[in-house]
C-alpha cells in the first residue's frame, strides 16, 4: 500500500485516509470475536489492503482510480 505508484495515483491525503481506514479496521478486529461480524468486516478489508498488487497482473488495472471522480465522502 505504500509504493511510491499508489502515491502517484490517489495523492498524500486519499494515502493517509486509506491508512486510518486500515488503522482502525485492525483496532476492529484487535476488539471484537472472530465470530463476530464486525471483525469478520474487518479481517475482509485488512486482508484487501494487505493483497499482493504486484501479483495482480493485467486483472488490476490502476487508470480507472484517475478517472474516477468521486462525490461525497462515503
């Protein structure tokens, strides 16, 4: 999550929410039962920020994060 390309692509201040997002989904999951279904949430979207990119290939293909032009802050 920290190569200098996912810098390029979101910029430093999506790179710092997406850490407080990873932060507290293991505060989450550091919290509740494994059975639970928050720290089931949780262990999917840590397990996400912690997927192999490099390993992706052609599957993962980064220029839809430049096009996108999101709205809100969901």
């Amino acid at each position: 999550m920290t190569s200098q390309g996912v810098y390029r692509a979101l910029g430093l201040k999506q790179v710092r929410k997406l850490k407080e997002v990873y932060e507290c989904a293991r505060a989450v999951k550091a919290t509740y039962p494994e059975s639970h279904i928050a720290s089931k949430a949780a262990k999917r979207l840590i397990d996400a920020f912690e997927a192999d990119v490099q390993n992706a290939g052609p599957v993962l293909d980064a220029s839809w994060l430049t096009e996108n032009d999101p709205q809100g802050t969901a």
